[in-house]
C-alpha cells in the first residue's frame, strides 16, 4: 500500500516529528532521544547550533547548562560530531568492532585501512599517552606517523587529527570534553557506559528506524553527505506525496496522528536545523529558498552571515539575519526576509520570537529592521 500525502501533510508530519509543534516539550533528555542526534558545531553568531536547537524546541525552559549536564552524567555522548543517546551506542559497537567493515569495503575504506596499519605505531603510541596522560587535544598527541595523510583538501598532513578520528570509528577513543573548540581525547572505555552490543545488520535497520521517527518522512535513498544520513532504507510505509516526484518512507506512528488537529507555532531556527538540513527534502516538502551562507562574500549574501530559518506552523516563511552582540549586550537585527508577504499577526509572532531569543541569551534585541520582501519566484515554483 502507498500513502497518498499533500504536502502538507508530509510537512506537518515532519514538524511533528522534529518536535516542533505547540506545546513545547521540557525535558532535554526526551527530546534529545526523539531527535536522535544533533550536531555539534560551535559556530556562535547567535549561539552554537546545538543550543539553538534546544531552545527553538524548548525554548526558556532550555538553559545550556543543562546539556552539559546530560553529557557530563553520560546521557548524551559525542560521536562523530553528533551528540548522540547513550544507549544509541549499542548500534554502533559492532560496526567499531568489524572496522573497516566485512566484504568488500570498497577502494577508498581499503586504502585508510592501509593507512592505518602502515600507521599502527602511531596509533599505539597516542593509546599509551592517553592511558597515562588523558583526556588530551589533537595537539598534545604524538605524531610518530611513518605515512603521512595525503589529500587534495585542508586535511592534508593532518596525520594525528586523522589517525584520531579513525580511532572513534573503531571504537578506541572517544570525545570527553572540549577545551575551548578543541575536542579533548581519552580512552573510550573511560567515556562510553557500558552496555549492549547490537548485530551490524540489526543495528543499521534500527538506526534507519531511529532516523525515520526523527524525520517522520524522508526518501529511502538520496545523495551521501558526510556525517549523519538522510536516507532511510526500506523502514516505515511507502508514501508518494502530491506535486512530487518519485516515493518516500513514512513513520507509521505519524501516520496515525493525520486525524489529530495541528497546533503548529512560530520558531526561530538553526540553519543546520534537522527540518532543513536535508536540502533537497526541504524543497520538496516546503518549498523554500535557503542556504547557509556564512562562506560567501559578505557582497553575495541575499539573507546574511548566520540567517535563521523562520517557521511558522507547517510553513517556512522567511529568515531572520541576526547576530549576538555580548560586548554591547544586543542580539542585532539587520535584516527580517518576509518570503510570503506576512500579516500582521504573523509579524508580531516573529517580533516576539526574536524578543524571546534576546532575552534567552540574556541580551537586549536592537529595534527589527524592517521587513525585506521576497524577490523572484520562490525556489521549487521557478
């Protein structure tokens, strides 16, 4: 059977999922495990994304004091640049163990291996320095490598920070804390809890599971980015959604929530938001017009440094250019996009949204620029 979907539906289930329906949750630890991971990146021209996608689910009753808390009693762990469920790590401890995996791995996973045996001393020496001296940074580590890293990107000659990273995918090291941007290193069995090991194929199909209650309707296959997929597989119902090409997976619990009423609300939200980081989905689903454009020349930007998405109940309408100022003590607007010619309702919720973020970080919001309009056709209508 295939669900047939407007969008939005397919939009009002994935809001849902993301947790971002009216009434906001209030317990981290909850909403960290119904997201499944979040990703740790710690640019702060508002705040760090995992505070901002706390705080645009739970807004005053998330401090970030409390996310150091989960992590620091091993509620949450990092791994790979995700902060991740402890108990998720029961999905991953055989593919540490099988590293660099079983069969036919591939040419490009074949020659790290190699890189990594050629490397073994190195690898030796930073486990006896950590035992002795841990939790340590990249810098702190011995280089001893007798094959450098070698690659066409900034990652060339970065022997240890290389070696190091391998050495999480095997399960050897692990992510204790952080010093400033700097990750600190220690043995894994000193961070990780104990627990449970799921089988390989097991494991995969649960984390796809996993990833699909997060999203709520995601495809089953698209194109590989690094880090966390967007793809599902083959878990969940089929669904195709109108207006949009090819099939999707459907998360069955948020097919039985359709007949409920939506109580959708308007959020402020990190551009590497999960409702959106998944480009392509997010114009499939939303039709909206975005990306990040903190590496463009100042002169190319259309919506600023660090815009923030801005949803308004199973729509996102606009974006919102603003910057923290904690030596002034203001959360600067420059720019409010109004991508679908706003009422006057629906201002004053984003007014009230960007007063709610000042005071969040405990800062004074500059008075809001004035609305900037759409231009051009919106993106999935040219």
């Amino acid at each position: 059977m295939v669900h047939e979907l407007s969008r939005r539906d397919a939009r009002r289930i994935a809001v849902r999922a993301q947790l971002l329906e009216a009434p906001r949750p209030t317990d981290l630890r909850v909403v960290a495990r119904q997201l499944t991971v979040v990703q740790v990146d710690l640019t702060a021209a508002v705040a760090p994304h995992a505070d901002l996608l706390f705080w645009s689910r739970m807004g005053s009753a998330y401090a970030p004091d409390d996310l150091d808390d989960a992590v620091a009693a091993q509620d949450l762990v990092e791994f790979q640049g995700y902060l991740r469920p402890s108990e998720d790590l029961a999905l991953f401890r055989a593919a540490m163990a099988e590293w660099p995996g079983e069969g036919d791995v591939g040419p490009y996973r074949q020659s790290v291996a190699e890189w990594v045996q050629d490397n073994r001393g190195c690898r030796l020496d930073i486990l006896e320095t950590l035992r002795a001296d841990g939790p340590l940074p990249v810098r702190e580590l011995p280089d001893t490598t007798v094959r450098p890293w070698r690659s066409s990107g900034w990652n060339n000659n970065r022997n240890v920070r290389m070696l190091v990273e391998i050495m999480e995918a095997r399960g050897e090291v692990a992510v204790a804390g952080r010093e400033g941007r700097d990750r600190l290193w220690d043995l894994a069995e000193r961070i990780y809890p104990d627990g449970p090991t799921v089988p390989t194929q097991e494991a995969e199909i649960v984390r796809s599971q996993r990833r699909l209650a997060a999203l709520g309707i995601a495809r089953a296959k698209t194109t590989e980015t690094p880090g966390e997929p967007n793809s599902v597989g083959e878990v969940g119902e089929e669904a195709a959604i109108e207006g949009v090409r090819g099939r999707w997976r459907v998360d069955p619990a948020q097919l039985t929530r359709l007949s409920e009423p939506f109580r959708g609300r308007t959020v402020l939200l990190s551009p590497l938001d999960r409702l959106l980081f998944d480009r392509k989905r997010m114009v499939d689903l939303f039709e909206f017009d975005y990306q990040l454009e903190m590496y463009k020349p100042a002169a190319q930007r259309r919506w600023g440094y660090f815009a923030l998405p801005v949803l308004r109940g199973d729509q996102l309408v606009g974006k919102v250019d603003a910057t923290a100022d904690h030596e002034r003590g203001v959360l600067r607007v420059d720019a409010v996009h109004d991508d679908h010619g706003w009422s006057r309702t629906a201002h004053a919720e984003v007014d009230a949204e960007i007063a709610s973020l000042a005071r969040w970080l405990g800062l004074r919001a500059t008075d809001v620029a004035p609305l900037v309009p759409a231009r051009g056709p919106r993106q999935g209508q040219e």
